[in-house]
C-alpha cells in the first residue's frame, strides 16, 4: 500500500507545525523499517510504502 505525503498531509489543510510534526513521524517510522519513503527528484513528491 502506498500513498503520497501530500495526500497524508494536503498542503493548505494544517500549519507549519502539524506538517513538521507529521514529517518527523515519516521519518521515524522510516528508520523503524514500518515504512518506505521514496523521493526520486528535489522537491519532488514523496511516495509512503507500508513495510
């Protein structure tokens, strides 16, 4: 199962901090082996994959 991180968090939906805190959890569960964050180009959007 994957999704996009912008469909976990909609830009324009929360504030700065709701969206740092919900990209610090992206990357604790990524280095928890829970999930798969891909970002293939700068800037560019960020594929979720459930281990």
């Amino acid at each position: 199962m994957s999704i996009y991180f912008d469909e976990y968090l909609a830009p324009g939906t929360s504030d700065r901090r709701v969206a740092a805190m919900g990209f610090y959890h992206v990357l604790d569960l990524t280095t928890k082996h829970r999930i798969r964050a891909d970002q293939p180009n700068a800037y560019g959007p960020i594929t979720l994959t459930v281990l």
